[in-house]
C-alpha cells in the first residue's frame, strides 16, 4: 500500500513538473536575434535563433526568401514588449516604431529544440496607429483572429 | 530590401488595376458596390478578385513579383462601408511568418488613375514607375 501511495505521488509530481512551463526570458533570446540581423552575422547563426520547421522555408542562396531571418529589423525602436509561456511553446510580443516612425507590433513563436528556444513562427503587423498597440502577449498564429473579430 | 507599408500598398493597388484592366465591367461593379470584396493571390500567381456580384480572375505573378519577398499567398479584406472610403486589410503569407497592413482609399480615385497615358507606359516598361507608383501611394495612403 506504501508503495502504491509514494508510486502515485511520485507520478502526480512528476506530471506537475511536465506541465508547468518552463521560464524562460524570451526577450533576451530576441535580443540577441535583432543584435545578430544589425551585426549581418544572423545568416550563418541562422540554427542558434531559428527552429528546424522554420529553416526549411529560407533558401541562403535566394535573397528575397533572407526577409524571414530578418523581420524583426522592421521594429527600428521598442516601445514594450510581453511574453506568455505554456508547456509546449512561448510566444513575446514587441511593440515598436519603424525606422519612418510608423507603429508596428512583431509577434513572435518560440518552440524549444535540441534545448533552446527558438522562433518557429512570426506575425509581422503594420498597425495604423499606436492605439492598436497590445497590451499582452499574443501568439503569432491568434494575431489574424484578433484583426477580423 | 524588406517591403514597406507603402511598397505592399501600392502593391495592392496595382493587383485592382491588373483586374479592372482585365475586366472593366465586372471590377468596377465589385468594387463600387457597398459591402465587402475580397482579393486572393495563390503561390501560383492566379489571382482572384470577387464579391456576391462577381468574380474577376487574372495574374497577379508580375505584380507580387517586385516585392522582396517569396510570397505564398495574399488576402486582401476589402469593407466598402459608405459607398466612397473603402478599408482593407492585407494579410501576405511567406509560410512560416505572416504580414498584415491596413488602410482606406477612394475606390474612384483609384479606378480613374490608371486611365490615362501614365499607366499604359507604366504597364508597357513592367518595371517600377516613379510618378505612377507616388500616384498609388497617395491614393492608398488616403493622402
């Protein structure tokens, strides 16, 4: 009976520990990402900051599909930015100003590989007008439904 | 070169001007008319302009083409709401990220400026027009 509780309890914590999420500053991954697209160094430290899944849609050798390693230069200066995380992925909101001071807002998917957290997916918004700047994390793939609601 | 607002805008409007040069009639009804439209762009190119009064097809690789970007596909959400402004929300899928930009423009002033001599030389060199492309911005930026 003993050893049925404490093989119970050693599931329940182990499966507590499964799903809490992890926590990560996502933030500081995508610092490092928008210093590496500055330095023009992200191309060949594309693997350090990209997930597999993502990679596949970026030819190195075709110029125009590089705009995916480099989205987030269109945020020129930040304004705030959030983060949520669940088990499975965290995604970081920007808020930002482009280099012609137009608002702009990055959504962005992080998914973890080999150990690191990696973009798996972004969303790109050109707000009209800073008014539509979030006010909490959303994930990349949600951002559409909040457009057209 | 990443795209601007003002790029993938103009590029919108460049796809009605390709639809209405292709079908006058059915165009001007679709986008005249109050209530909403849509514009879809395929990977393929095939490009598709349509509303309940119609459906306009033509190509819309050349346009998409000048954009730096390898583009999936594009939607274009249009909202003719008082029969003048009409909003929009553009939503290009480069499949693994997504962008959207939003605006309102003067349907008439857009049909009605690819009229004249400007266009058709605009159309004949297939390249970037100066003077045509500043004429879209203003329309699409609602200037």
């Amino acid at each position: 009976m003993k050893l049925f509780v404490s093989l119970m309890l050693t599931m329940i914590l182990y499966g507590c520990s499964v799903l809490e999420p992890e926590q990560v500053d996502l933030y500081e991954n995508y610092t490092k990402q928008t210093q590496a697209v500055k330095n023009n160094i992200i191309l060949e430290n594309r693997k350090l900051f990209f997930t597999n899944r993502y990679l596949k849609a970026v030819n190195p050798d075709d110029e125009k599909s590089l705009l995916l390693l480099k989205l987030s230069q269109y945020v020129d200066q930040e304004v705030s930015h959030y983060q949520k995380m669940d088990a499975q992925k965290g995604c970081l909101s920007i808020n930002g100003i482009e280099l012609n001071k137009d608002p702009v807002s990055l959504h962005v998917e992080y998914k973890k590989e080999h150990g690191l957290w990696l973009v798996d997916y972004m969303f790109l918004h050109l707000i009209e007008s800073s008014e539509d700047y979030v006010k909490e994390a959303l994930c990349p793939r949600d951002v559409e439904n909040t457009i057209f609601k | 070169m990443s795209p601007t607002r003002t790029e993938l805008r103009i590029t919108i409007a460049k796809l009605i001007e390709v639809a209405y040069s292709e079908n006058k009639g059915v165009t001007a009804k679709i986008v005249r008319a109050k209530g909403p439209f849509k514009l879809t762009v395929d990977q393929g190119g095939n490009a598709q302009l349509s509303s309940q009064l119609g459906v306009v097809t033509f190509s819309g690789s050349d346009t998409l083409e000048k954009i730096g970007a390898n583009i999936k596909s594009v939607s274009v959400s249009f909202s003719n709401t008082d029969g003048a402004i009409t909003k929009y929300t553009a939503i290009i899928d480069l499949k693994v990220a997504k962008i959207a930009v939003s605006g309102s423009f003067n349907i008439e002033a857009l049909i009605t400026s690819c009229s004249g001599i400007l266009c058709s030389a605009a159309k004949a060199l297939k390249e970037r027009h100066h003077a045509y492309d500043m004429e879209l911005q203003r329309i699409m930026e609602n200037k």
